[in-house]
C-alpha cells in the first residue's frame, strides 16, 4: 500500500503509538494481500440439479453445439476430435472430449507478480479481486459523466496500486483520447510502471495479444520460455450468448493457451433475453459455452490454465435493460460456483450494479453481488471496485465505497482468536457487575487494534458529523479518492527497464500499432 501522510484511523491505518504504549503500530491492510474465504460456499442447488445442469450443457454441446466465426478456430476444433459443419460454422462435442478436457485442465492456478509477495493463488479457498474493467465512461461528483481519458485509466491503476485488497489490474477505464490501435501499448506500459500488481490484458487480437505479452516479459525480465511455463496474465473471453464464439474470443482463448497464461472464460448470460428466463437454464446455457471455450483452450495446449467464468443475472422485464445485485443474481452466483465445483476449476464472479450513481442503490446492489460471489466461494473477483451504470461507467467515489466494502468482507475473513487472554476473564472479573470496559487493562492493551478502522464511514453522533460539514458517504469518498491520489507513490523501477518499455511502445507505435480484430 502507498504511504497515505498523516491520515487519520478511519482511513485504514493506524496511526503510531505514543512512546509510553507498548502497542506495536499495525497495519491491517498487509493482512489483506493474501486472502482466504474460511466459510462454506453457500448452495441453490442439491448435488443432483448440479449433474442435472452439467448433463443438459453436455446434452446441448453434443446436439446442438455451438457456432464459432473463426476458421482457425474451427480447424482446431475438427482436429482435436470436435465435429464440425464449416458452411454453417457449427461445432459439436463428444462428452468424451469433453471429459478428456477437463481432465487435463489445471485444478491451480497461481498468478505470478514480479516478486513472491504478489503471487496469487486462485484456487480452494483463495480469493482475488480486481477493480473493474473496461468502462468506456468515468464518473466523479464534481465534474458528472465523461468519456474515460488516459489520466483516468492511469489514477485507476494508482488507486489500484493504493489499496493491498486489490490484487490484480482490471482494464480501469477504456481511454478514449488514444486510439484503439495503440491503446494497449499505452495501457499496459502505465500498468507496468504505476503498479507493482498483476496485470489484465485484453484478447483483440494476436497482434494487441503479442504486444501485451512482450511488455510483460520486458517488465518481469522474462524469456520466451520462462513467460510460457507459468502464468503472469489473464484474459476475459465472453463468449456470445446464447451459443456463439466470436472472432476475437476465439483466437485470444488459442493464444492465451498456447502461451500458458490463463483465460477467464464468461459467458454473459441475462435470463429472459440472451438466455433462459430461468435461473436453471441461464446456467446450464452459460455451462455448455464456457466449457466449449475451455475444450478450444485444451486443444490448443493440454493443461492450459482456465478460470470458470460466470456473470448470470436477470433483466428489466419491463425495459429490457439488466439488472444486477438482484436476488436472482445472488442465486445465479450461488449456482455458478457449484458447477465449477463441479468440474474442479477456479472461479471468477463479479461486484455489479444497475445504478447510474454512486448512491444507495448502487451500495445495496453491490452489497447482494458480493453475497453472491463470496459467499457462494469465488476465487476470483472482477468489477471488485468502482463499477457504475451496468458496466458503462467506472466512478472515483464507488470505487472508494466498494474499497470499504471489499476491507469488510476481508477484515471478516480474518481468524477470530480465542485464547485464555481472548476469553477475557480477567477483565470481566475486574468491571464486575454494572461497570464498564473502557478504562479496564485488558481493553487498554488492545483498543489500538481491536477492531477494523473504516475508510469510509462516520461513526460520530449527529452533532459532531454536522459540525464536521455532515457530508454523506459518498461525499467522504471523493474525498478520499483525491487524497489518495495525491499521496500516491510509485513502486521502484529498474531505469533500463523504464527505457526498454519506452523503446518497445515507440517502436510499435511508429510501426502503426495493432488493430483490434473483429
């Protein structure tokens, strides 16, 4: 975590213990770099609908299949054994390959940062978030809604960089002052140089794709050969429900895999309109796909590291538009993590909501998405932080807001001691009958770190938060957003490796770049 100044305790550090206390300075946020979920995933379904669901996708993949747009695509299709129609583009599925697939694909998954301290495992009971990803639009409460520009995708990265409850990049904000054909050079060089965390990476194309992974290798001081053998990226690939693969997800799902770095593989399914107005059928939809986008990954390269993706939700049954943190995204979560139980893969979820503003809806959605997804046992979580307007939008104060929520959910997840010297009896032997804990020895020995210090919240009686401006949450947000901008530090940087990124970026730059395919 960047230093923060002299902040106050209600921003998530404590601030140093006078000379005469023998309480240690301490900084909870260190405990938030590697987390782990000790709860039980909840479940929607018996063991018997999950089989049910896995045998549908199965029966759906084996009858119906799915049509793929690239020909290179459909090639290594046919020639891992899947059944193909070329003038229709339709592949097909034995439930043999299938199984052959899924046996090969790795059960582990462990992201590797620039040095051990980011490695991140994504498997069992691990838990990864990343802020989101993609928004064409930015948001804040002084200056309303506006197209993403490079400086906002580079203070997401920063913000990013501030906060150890965030683990790996998502793609911030979509600049839309760099054109698209050497966008990805820009964006990924700032997320090299202003971070020290695992960078996401778009799949638009083997060119981007290649760009991408040599800036990588540059930064990390990797070999072609080193950069293969483990992974140090990853990619979403949304399939295009209901039932279709598109150009561009096609082939990032054969160059992840042939370069072992691992894919997310998401079909975006909203029951009632490009999936089944059930919950059962969105899932058995979204099922079939993500595992004809794994079978693609295991052709290209036997034990290529897959995520099992899912982001079901229903829609507006009235204008059409999706909803999110709905009952019925909460259930979906539940449901999407038993199927990836199910075949033993890792799997992402997201924090989502349908709420133009940083407001109360935007909270209470978010709240029953992170439900959803932390309680149903995700490992992987993108859209962590500052997601707005379905995805349109990325906003400084929600990302400030779901910080504090993430804090919580990963204070939560922290052991609860209980110890003799837990147990308190000493204390409780002391007040007595009718006194009080405040001034006791054992509440002066701890109240420094007892509890978790809020980032966000106010927790002053109406007259001192009056007196005080009686700013709302998210008024306190932007706030804080700013001031952690203004007191971030860059991780350290080898200077020949600032100058290699720099030389590789112009060069492709001056070489035109990469187009996105499509």
């Amino acid at each position: 975590m960047s230093e923060r100044g002299d902040q106050t305790e209600r921003r998530g550090r404590r601030r140093p213990a006078s000379a005469a206390s023998a309480v240690p300075v301490v900084d909870r946020s260190r405990s938030y770099r590697h987390l782990t979920n000790p709860f039980e995933p909840l479940k929607v379904f018996s063991d018997d609908h999950v089989a049910a669901i896995h045998e549908a996708a199965l029966m759906i993949l084996e009858n119906q299949g799915i049509r793929v747009l690239l020909p290179e695509a459909i090639e290594r299709y046919a020639a891992g054994g899947a059944t193909v129609d070329r003038s229709t583009q339709m592949v097909r599925f034995d439930r043999g390959l299938v199984a052959q697939s899924l046996a090969s694909a790795p059960r582990e998954i462990t992201l590797h940062g620039r040095d051990e301290s980011r490695h991140m495992p994504m498997s069992g009971r691990h838990v990864v978030f990343a802020p989101t990803s993609g928004p064409p639009n930015i948001m804040d409460i002084k200056r309303g809604r506006r197209a993403g520009t490079f400086e906002d995708f580079c203070n997401i990265m920063k913000l990013t960089q501030s906060f150890e409850v965030l683990h790996v990049l998502g793609g911030g904000v979509e600049p839309q002052d760099i054109p698209i054909h050497v966008r990805h050079l820009e964006t990924t060089r700032a997320m090299l140089n202003l971070t020290d965390k695992i960078p996401l990476v778009y799949a638009r194309g083997a060119g981007q794709i290649a760009d991408n992974f040599e800036l990588i290798r540059i930064a990390y001081g990797l070999t072609e050969e080193e950069f293969r053998s483990r992974p140090y990226t990853v990619a979403v690939i949304n399939t295009n429900s209901p039932l279709q693969l598109d150009i561009p997800m096609a082939d990032g799902i054969m160059n992840f895999a042939a370069a072992g770095q691992p894919t997310i593989i998401t079909p975006f399914t909203l029951a009632g309109a490009m999936a089944p107005v059930t919950i059962a059928g969105a899932l058995t939809l979204a099922h079939a796909e993500a595992l004809a986008g794994l079978v693609l990954a295991q052709i290209t390269r036997p034990g290529a590291p897959i995520i099992y993706g899912s982001f079901t939700s229903n829609v507006d049954m009235k204008s059409g538009s999706p909803a999110f943190g709905t009952p019925e995204y909460v259930k979906s979560s539940f449901g999407a993590g038993q199927l990836a139980r199910h075949i033993g893969l890792p799997w992402r979820s997201s924090n989502a909501t349908a709420s133009n503003s940083p407001d109360a809806q935007a909270a209470y959605e978010s709240q029953m998405s992170l439900w959803g997804a932390l309680l149903g046992g995700c490992n992987f979580m993108l859209h962590a932080a500052g997601w707005l307007e379905s995805g349109l939008t990325c906003s400084y104060e929600k990302f400030i807001l779901d910080i504090e929520m993430l804090q919580m959910f990963a204070e939560s997840f922290q052991e609860v001691p209980a110890t003799a010297a837990d147990l308190a009896l000493d204390a409780i032997a002391e007040v007595g009958p009718s006194g009080h804990f405040f001034g006791c020895a054992h509440t002066m020995a701890r109240y420094r770190t007892a509890f978790y210090a809020p980032l966000v919240s106010d927790w002053r009686n109406y007259g001192q938060w009056t007196e005080a401006g009686a700013q709302t949450a998210t008024e306190r947000a932007h706030t804080i957003w700013q001031e952690t901008l203004a007191n971030y530090v860059a991780p350290a940087r080898d200077p020949a490796v600032l100058e290699a990124l720099d030389s590789f970026v112009a060069r492709r730059v001056a070489e035109g770049g990469a187009p996105p395919v499509s």
